[in-house]
C-alpha cells in the first residue's frame, strides 16, 4: 500500500463502513451477546471515524507543511492557536464546524471523548430516613440513548463530503 497521507483517511472510512455493517447485524442478531456485539461495533465505527478525521487533519497538515502535521489527535490542529499562525480555509471550516455544538463533528468529537470517561454511578436525592431501604427497581430505565447506526452512518458521509471537498481544492494548487 502506499504511504501517502490519503491512504490512512480512506482506510479509515472504510473501515467506519464494515464497522456499522457488522453493527447492522449485531443489532438484527439473536445472540446472546448480541448486545455486547452491538456495543463493540458502535464503539469500532466510531474509533475508525475519528481516525478518519485524524487522517483528514494531518492530510491538511502535510499539505501546508505544518509543524503540527502529526499530531496523535485531531484536537490538536483543530484549535484557534493553530489557525492564529497560519490561515488555512480547510482547518477554519473544520474549526469553526467543531465548536459549534450541534454540529455532526463536534458530537462526534465528544462521542469519541466519552469512549475515554469512566462510568459515573447516578446519585439518588437523600430521601425520608422513615422510609424502609430496600427499594424496588426497574432494570427497564432508559439509559442515555446511545449512538444510532443512522446517526453514525450519517456521520460517515458528512466526512467522506467534506474529505471529496477538500482534496479538489488541495489539489488544484
């Protein structure tokens, strides 16, 4: 294969698409562990969508010859410091998409930070101390809803657009 910078972004999003046809399947199975493999397919799209995006920053970075252009994380070129030294058109638009909260990339960025949080146990409000302590539960409650197949799928291709997009205007140069 060849080491040039665009290979590891297409690796990437190719990669992205077997993991969310895998977690197409996971989500239609009857295993057993049908739930664990619909967790471990969800949390691979999305690893290899954040490589994507990293392939995608350091294939701008190579391009302008930045010091940064090898960075180990994508949060690194996608801040204002590094837009403040040198204008690149392709990083502002990547910048100005990640801090706009409800923007695809910058959940997907904070779907991809909260891989690295260690769970948190909910805290129940203090109650009456006349109450009795053993309480009855439901393991039915709704959990955060996790990260729908569509919504990563959707991600995918916001990325592969924006990857199409910015390789014609790197190259025409």
């Amino acid at each position: 294969m060849a080491q040039e910078l665009y290979t590891r972004t297409n690796q990437k999003i190719y990669f992205a698409g077997l993991a969310l046809e895998a977690l197409g399947k996971a989500q239609d199975s009857r295993a057993m562990n049908a739930q664990a493999q619909t967790q471990a397919e969800r949390e691979s799209a999305l690893f290899h969508l954040y490589g994507a995006l990293l392939g995608l920053c350091h294939e701008i970075g190579g391009y302008y010859r930045l010091p940064q252009a090898t960075a180990l994380r994508a949060e690194q070129l996608l801040s204002r410091e590094v837009l403040a030294t040198i204008a690149i058109p392709e990083l502002a638009e990547l910048v100005e998409l990640a801090e706009q909260p409800e923007t695809w990339l910058a959940q997907l960025l904070r779907a991809y930070a909260d891989l690295f949080r260690p769970p948190v146990a909910t805290k129940a409000p203090k109650g009456d101390v006349t109450q009795p302590l053993i309480q009855a539960v439901s393991l039915d409650e709704p959990e955060a809803p996790a990260l729908s197949r569509e919504e990563l799928e959707g991600w995918r291709q916001n990325l592969k657009r924006l990857v199409v997009r910015f390789r014609e205007g790197l190259s025409e140069c």
